[in-house]
C-alpha cells in the first residue's frame, strides 16, 4: 500500500479544510495517508478520537517542522509521494535540498487546456520567483521534458523560451537561450501566440512571470465566460453549458495538482484555495504519476 504525506497547516485554510479533505479520500482510497501536523488539534476531528486505521498522525508543532519533517521521510522512502497546498516559498526552500543530479531547483509545471482536446504545460509558475541563470533552466528543459515523455506520452516533446519577440532578447535571456539550443525539442524563442495555438508542448519561463502569468489567464478566463453567459442570459441551456465547461475544464479544481519537478521523489501542490472536496479528489489525481 503507497503512504502518501500531506501537512495539515498548508494552503489559505490549514486544518479547517485540509483535515476533512484527507478524511474524504480516506472513504475511497487505496492509500495510507501521513498527515503531518499537530496531533492535539487534528485528533478533534476523529470518531470518538480514534484515527482510522489507514491513517497516521506525523505529530510536528509548527508548519515549518511539518514540511521538514515530510522531507525526511521522502529520503528515507518511509512515504511514497507528498502532498501539500503550502505556499510556494516555503515549499522550496525545503525542496531544494532534493533535488536530482544536474537541476539547481525545482520547478511548479501547470497544464493548460488551450481546447478540449489539446493541453499544453507551462514552467516554472511559482516555485521560484527571478532565476536568470542559465543552468537552472536547462535542469528545467530535462525535467521537463522528461516528464511529457514519461508521464503525458508526448515522445518529442516541443519545448520554447518565453520572449516578447523572436529576434530580440535581454542579455540574460540570450544567455538561457544559447545553453538550450542544440538541446533536442527546442523551438527557440516563443511569443504567448505560438504557446496558445498549440505550437510548443513546453514554455519555460522563471517563476515570478510564470505565476502572474497563470493567474491571470484563469482571471481572463473566468471574466470571458462571465461576460459569454451574461450575453446568453435569454438562452438557459447555453448558460448552463458554459458554466459546467468553466467548472470542469478551466478552473483550477479541474487540475488539481502541479508536480513539483527535477526532485528525487514525488511532490506535488494543489491550489492554496482547495476545499475539503478538492484536497481528497487531488490523492485520486496523483495516481497516474505513482503508477507510471
């Protein structure tokens, strides 16, 4: 049976949503669940204070010690994977330390649906914030790239630098761009136009821009349907769909999980915002890469 790590005290709602979402996954998963947090606070939430028997209590005293402690075990194979909704800083600076042979650091990787047969994946969105060296983003193409091949069956994977123009770049990206060509699946440098017509499988990109980038694609996104379905209001049916498609395609509970990636074991993060719901649903989405 796989043990799967998760701290209680990540993402906007700690406990109060975390706790709840592991007992929710717990009613229909394979898994043991470590939930590394404070025993005192999370035995409240058990039947008659008895944890099931799938579950373990990690006990730490504070959230630093939580992911600390998570850490640990991963090296010691004493958990298969983590899961956690900390806040991206946190994470990596716990995360840095496990990195493979050849990557810097870890990179945050998030899909995006650009229809509803093609999804393109984007990275880093967060995990760091200004990288401008070179070295990080080549860790980032291999493990990038090995994880289209591996894990989204994509055997030559596209993968593009993100530019504002194809023939001009500042000095540091220039310098990024020559340590990735000759690489192979490089395309060079991509504008948002090639990224959105599903010309490149991979955009790489440092973590502050890929961040904003991303939150503001699911605010442009979120604001296009509202003002589609307002423009529906006299057709039902069409609202309807609309907002089923927002829900179960462009929102960012229908992915709920972005691997943390050039590490030597699992880590994933879900959305700082996730509900009870979300949190158990995201042990089900971890599955095919445990599997794999």
């Amino acid at each position: 049976m796989k043990r799967i790590g998760i701290n209680a005290s990540g993402g906007d709602f700690g406990y109060k949503e975390i706790v709840p979402g592991v007992m929710k996954a717990l009613a229909s998963s394979s898994y043991q669940i470590v939930v590394y947090g404070d025993s005192n606070i999370i035995d409240k939430d058990f039947p008659y204070g008895l944890p099931p028997v799938c579950l373990e209590i990690a006990h730490c005293n504070s959230p630093n010690k939580e992911l600390e402690r998570a850490f640990a075990d991963l090296k010691r194979g004493d958990i298969d994977a983590f899961v956690t909704a900390s806040n991206s800083r946190r994470l990596l600076a716990y995360a840095k330390d496990h990195c493979q042979e050849g990557i810097p650091l870890p990179g945050l990787l998030a899909p995006l649906p650009i229809n509803k047969d093609r999804t393109v994946y984007m990275l880093d969105v967060g995990a760091t914030n200004r990288v401008s060296d070179p070295q990080v983003f080549l860790g980032w193409f291999r493990a990038g790239r090995r994880y289209l091949q591996v894990y989204m069956g994509i055997d030559e994977p596209k993968i593009g630098l993100l530019n504002i123009a194809t023939e001009r770049a500042y000095p540091e990206l220039m310098m990024i761009h020559q340590a990735l060509e000759g690489n192979d699946g490089y395309v060079g440098y991509s504008e948002p136009a090639r990224f959105f017509a599903g010309e490149i499988d991979l955009w790489l990109m440092e973590g502050f821009i890929g961040n904003a980038f991303l939150k503001l694609t699911e605010e442009v996104l979120a604001l296009t349907l509202t003002v589609c379905i307002e423009e529906v209001h006299d057709i039902p049916l069409a609202q309807l769909h609309l907002g089923k498609m927002a829900k179960e395609r462009m929102s960012y509970g229908a992915y709920l999980v972005s691997p943390l990636i050039g590490l030597k074991y699992p880590v994933f993060r879900v959305h700082g915002r996730c509900n009870s719901d979300q949190i158990a649903k995201s042990f089900e989405a971890i599955k095919p890469y445990l599997l794999a």
